[in-house]
C-alpha cells in the first residue's frame, strides 16, 4: 500500500499490521516469519513478544473457518472493537468524513499514495503508514490515537481476545502506557439491527394500535370558508 525508505521499527509495526489482518491461508501460512520479523529489531519487551508468539501459535492452530470466525467476532460486531479508529470517536456521524480526507491529506503530505480496499483509518493501514515514518515521527503519530488504542485493548481483554496482546504491543512499541479504560456499554447487534414493528402504531403521532380508537380530526378549509352565494359553509 505504502512505499518508503525502512525505518528502524518498520519490520514491527508492519508485522503487528499483518497480524490485525484478517487471517486467511496466506497469512496463518507465514505465522514464523511474524514472528521472525518482531524478534529482529527488539523493539518489544520480552513478556509482550511471549504474548505475540502465543498468539500466533494460537491463529496457526486453529481450524482456517474458526480463525476466521473469531476474528469477525472480533472485529465487525459492534463499535468498541472495531478496527476502523475514526469509528470509536465519530461513530456514523458526519464528522468521520472530515477526518477521513484529513488523515488521507497526512497520508500525501508524506508523499506516499494509498491504494487499499479498506478505509485510510483501519489500523494495519495506519500501522503500515507509520512504518514509513522515522521512529520518532511514528510514534509521535500513533502516540494521538493512544486513547482510542487503549479503549480498543480494554475492549478486547473484556471479550478474552488474544488480540488484546497486539493492541497492546501496538501501544507499547509507539511508548504509551498499556492501560484499561472504562467502556460505555453498547447495545446488543441484535438491538441495532432490529426491525420496528410494522403495524405496532405510532400513538404520538395520531394513529393507535389496531383494536384501539382511531381519532378523527376534522379541520374548515380556506375553500369552505369562501363558499359560493346560496350555498352555507
């Protein structure tokens, strides 16, 4: 997606990219070459690199449907762990746009162009971006979104996500402090999708439920008042 110069963390931040993306044959297939690649520039503790090993391990183990199926649970049933960032502060609202085309504008000013199916703010194409920056402007860079990175991580620890692990390497190589924050609870999918009630009556608006009276409203109209002589309004 992105072409530059390697920087010094750029092996890690692309490899806890590729381990965000959604696990299919080819990624799971190269699960020892992940974690080859973080192990090269050391940039995580010891402990955190014995989480992301254990969470390969687990993805590689695990039958191709049911990986993919978790991550899917993960990731695209409700806000609160959704990988697109802009979604966790502006939600559907008309704000995300402008913030969109403003992370796009940041994306040119370091003369790169995006090219990717998903959105300029789903976290391994931002992780991917960042390992185009020098270590420090990277972590400066990853460093604004520390608050929504830990709001996903509690999110994740709350559903007992291996993913959690990678959330919280992300945070730790961009030298934030790994930290849960409260949840404001969201609605079931269920809730959100449900279909309203097709003839359950709107009673505010002037129509009751079936069974129920219907009021009647009769209003004079301007053409009434204005009747023709020998005719009574």
């Amino acid at each position: 997606m992105f072409k530059k110069n390697p920087t010094s963390v750029r092996l890690t931040l692309r490899a806890l990219g590729y381990l965000l993306s959604y696990p299919d044959a080819q990624l799971r297939s190269v699960m020892p070459q992940l974690i080859d690649a973080l192990q090269v520039e050391q940039a995580l503790s010891t402990e955190r690199m014995a989480e992301l090993e254990a969470v390969c391990r687990h993805l590689a183990a695990l039958d191709p449907l049911e990986a993919e199926a978790r991550y899917v649970d993960n990731f695209d049933r409700g806000r609160q762990t959704s990988l697109h960032l802009f979604e966790h502060v502006h939600g559907d609202s008309r704000d995300r746009g402008p913030a969109l085309i403003d992370l796009m504008q940041t994306y040119e000013k370091a003369g790169l162009q995006f090219e990717a199916d998903e959105l300029p703010d789903h976290l391994p194409v931002v992780l991917e971006f960042a390992s185009t920056q020098p270590p420090e402007v990277a972590k400066e860079f990853l460093g604004e979104m520390a608050h929504i990175l830990n709001a996903l991580f509690s999110a994740l620890v709350a559903r007992n996500s291996p993913y959690a692990s990678v959330i919280a390497a992300v945070l730790e190589v961009s030298g934030q402090r790994v930290q849960s924050v409260a949840l404001t609870p969201e609605p079931e999918m269920d809730e959100v999708w449900a279909e309203p009630e097709a003839f359950g009556g709107c009673s505010t608006q002037g129509q009751s439920k079936p069974g129920q009276p219907q009021p009647m409203h009769f209003v004079r109209t301007p053409r009434a008042e204005r009747a023709p002589e020998g005719v009574s309004a």
